[in-house]
C-alpha cells in the first residue's frame, strides 16, 4: 500500500501544485480544506494533471471536533503536510483575531490529533516573513527572527515554537518547518495556479491581471531604495520546485533521514530580484508590455531578503531548478487560461 499523506489546504495555491507533486512520486493523498480561500474545480484539475483525484473532506481545522472525527476515521495517513492557513498580511491587520485563531488553532489541533492518533511527521508552512529585515544576506536559517510586521507574520514565528515546543515534549513527533521565499508562477500545464480573491496584493498576480488588462498599471511601490535600480529585491521561487520540496521533506521523515526531530530549511532560489527586474523580465519572457507607474514605497515592506540555500541544498539535496522567464512565462500562461485570452 502507498504511504498516505494528509494535505490540509490542499486546493490552495501551493498545496495543489505539492497534491500532484506527492501523488506523482506515487504517494495517496487526503486532502482536507474549508474552501475559504480556493475552489472545489482545483480536485478536477489535479486529476487533470495527475490523472488521480484526491480523497477530500471540507472543514475547518480549527473546529477541534471535527478535526478529530476526520482521524477516527482516517487512521492510516503517516505523515501532514499543513499549509492550510489565511495569508493576507493586511487583512490580518484589520482582523488579527480571525489570524492568530485560524493559524494557531488550526495548528494546535493538528498537534493534539497527532498525539492521539500517532501520527508522527509534519511539514509546516512557515515563510521567510520570520526574518523581516535581516541586518545581514544572504539569510541562513540561523539568522535572528524578528519581531513580526503583521499579524499573519506572527502568526508563523508563533506556530513555528509550537511546532518545536511541542516535539520537545513529545520526542516522537517529528517535524520540518519549511520557510518559504515568494512563490510564484504556475504549473506548466495552467491548470492550477494561484488565483488571488479581489485586488491582488502580491506582485506578480498583479503583474498577470495588469498584462490582461484587468488593472490598469501596475504600481512599483518605490525606486528610493539602497538597491542597484532603487527597488525592492526578493528571493522568488517557482512553485513547482517549492512543491517538489515538500516530497522531499516527506521522504526524509518516513526514512527517517532528519538529523533533529524539528528541522528548519529556507526555501528560495538564493538569487535576489528587484521588482523592476522583475517587470523587464516579465516582458521579455512574454512579449507583453507592461503599464507601470513608480510611486512610493508601501507601509511595512522590507528593502531587501534573499535566501542562502546551502542547508536545502546540501541537507535536503533539493535545489531551485526553473529560471525565472520561465516562472514569468507560466504565470502568465495560468492567467490567460483563468481569462480566456
Ligand atoms: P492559499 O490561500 O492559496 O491556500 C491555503 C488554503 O488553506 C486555502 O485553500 C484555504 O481555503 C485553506 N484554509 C485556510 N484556513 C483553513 C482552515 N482553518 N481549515 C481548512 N482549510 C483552511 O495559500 P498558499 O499561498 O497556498 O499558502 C499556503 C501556505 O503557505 C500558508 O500557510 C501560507 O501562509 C504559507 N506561505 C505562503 C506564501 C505565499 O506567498 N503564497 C509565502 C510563505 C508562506
Ligand atoms: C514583492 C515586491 C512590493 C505589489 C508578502 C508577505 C510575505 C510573504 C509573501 C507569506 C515588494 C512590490 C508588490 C505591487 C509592487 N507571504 N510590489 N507593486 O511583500 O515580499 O511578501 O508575500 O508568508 O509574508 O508580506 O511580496 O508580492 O507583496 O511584493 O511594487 O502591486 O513587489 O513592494 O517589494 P512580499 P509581494
């Protein structure tokens, strides 16, 4: 029998694309998600792609009762990768209570039904948001967390001692906090990528929705920056090989190669790109111009952050392998299909 994974917000973004991933490498999945961030359609899609469609059971991991009625009745699943959280940096401002209670919670129930079912291994979604902006780059997984921005940010620092806290105590839990740089783009089939409810905050969705004439220009929020062209950098991964990586997190608990019961890697290309760079290159992956206005910087951004992989690369023999045109290139070719362009 194949090892059974239990995907928690496996419709979204990123969990969709780690669902095809995992079940590519020939694990069974069980994917567990509220739909309050995605849509039902993406379990077609991902038969689509994969030609298996997902077992799927709708709730809300921080109802503590149902969570534990899903594990009385799925007592076969070895091992959680839990991504399923809300992200909205400003949303969570204005409401930081529906955060801290969804992405704690969840987390905690999780932990707590792990312990009662024995369930050993869990991959977090954590996000390089812990760092804010580091004194010194390329970050290492050592370098100092900050205190949070945001909420939401603080919502990941906090999980992330839960999730270590809680396998001090219990040693036979075992766990691998991913921290993940910006993921973008879309599977190369563009039937799943990321589909942001409303305006989208991120830059390349609103990159895509601006080339489809969706907005109207793209705002680049500041050029003052102490950076080679004055904007911003970020360390931008595509979200294929971010899912690949969590295939390897998994195989590396259930053959038990962790070296500590909590684990940490960075998962980033190691390359830093402004956004004006990434403008320039997404009209070269695609042809397409690109309205865009420079204005002033957004309240809360960092100037600066981009990965030191060694520890992935090395530890977990995992390594960003698309370049970043091609990244560009799907995400606009997700968009399109999404548009019907
Ligand atoms: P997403 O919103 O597309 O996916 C999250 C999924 O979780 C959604 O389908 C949503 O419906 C579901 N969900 C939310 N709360 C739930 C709950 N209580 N119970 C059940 N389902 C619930 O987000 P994503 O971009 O795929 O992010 C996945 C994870 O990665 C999140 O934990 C996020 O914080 C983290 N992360 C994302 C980024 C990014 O830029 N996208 C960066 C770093 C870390
Ligand atoms: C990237 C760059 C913007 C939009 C956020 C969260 C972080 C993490 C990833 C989860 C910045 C600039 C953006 C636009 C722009 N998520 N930009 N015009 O800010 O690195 O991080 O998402 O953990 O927690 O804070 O990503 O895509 O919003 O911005 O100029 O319309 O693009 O200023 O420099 P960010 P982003």
């Amino acid at each position: 029998m194949n090892n059974k994974i239990l995907v928690t917000g496996g419709t979204g973004y990123i969990g969709s694309h780690t669902v095809v991933e995992l079940q590519e490498a020939g694990y069974e999945v069980v994917v567990v998600d509220d739909l309050s961030n995605s849509g039902i359609e993406v379990l077609d899609n991902i038969q689509k792609i994969s030609g298996k469609k997902p077992a799927f059971e709708k709730f809300d991991l921080s109802d503590r009762e149902k969570a534990e009625d899903f594990f009385k009745r799925n007592t076969d699943i070895e091992a959680i990768i839990h991504f399923a959280a809300s992200k909205a940096v400003g949303e969570s401002v204005e409401k930081p209570l529906h955060y801290y209670r969804n992405n704690l919670v969840s987390l905690m129930n999780l932990l707590d039904c792990q312990l009662k079912f024995n369930i050993q291994h869990i991959v977090f979604s954590s996000s390089c948001t812990v760092y804010g902006q580091p004194d010194k780059l390329p970050v290492t997984e050592d370098t100092p967390r900050k205190d949070a921005e945001s909420p939401y940010g603080n919502t990941k620092r906090v999980n992330e001692d839960i999730l270590n806290d809680t396998i001090k105590a219990h040693p036979q839990l075992k766990g691998i906090a991913l921290r993940y740089f910006n993921p973008i783009g879309a599977h190369p089939s563009a039937l799943i990528g990321e589909l942001p409810l409303g305006v989208p905050q991120n830059l390349v969705p609103f990159i895509t929705q601006t080339a489809a004439g969706i907005r109207e220009e793209l705002k680049v929020f500041g050029d003052d920056y102490d950076t080679p062209d004055g904007s911003a950098i970020r360390d931008y991964i595509n979200v294929v090989d971010l899912a690949k990586a969590h295939v390897v997190a998994i195989e590396r608990l259930l053959h038990e190669k962790n070296k500590q019961n909590y684990e940490v890697f960075n998962l980033g290309t190691g390359q830093g790109v402004s956004v004006l760079e990434m403008v320039n290159g997404f009209e070269k992956a695609t042809g397409v111009k690109l309205n865009y206005k420079i204005v002033g910087r957004r309240a809360g951004d960092i100037e600066k952050i981009w990965a030191d992989t060694t520890f992935a690369n090395e530890e977990l023999g995992w390594k960003a392998e698309k370049d970043l045109e091609e990244t560009l290139l799907s995400a606009w070719e997700w968009e399109k299909k999404v548009r019907k362009i």
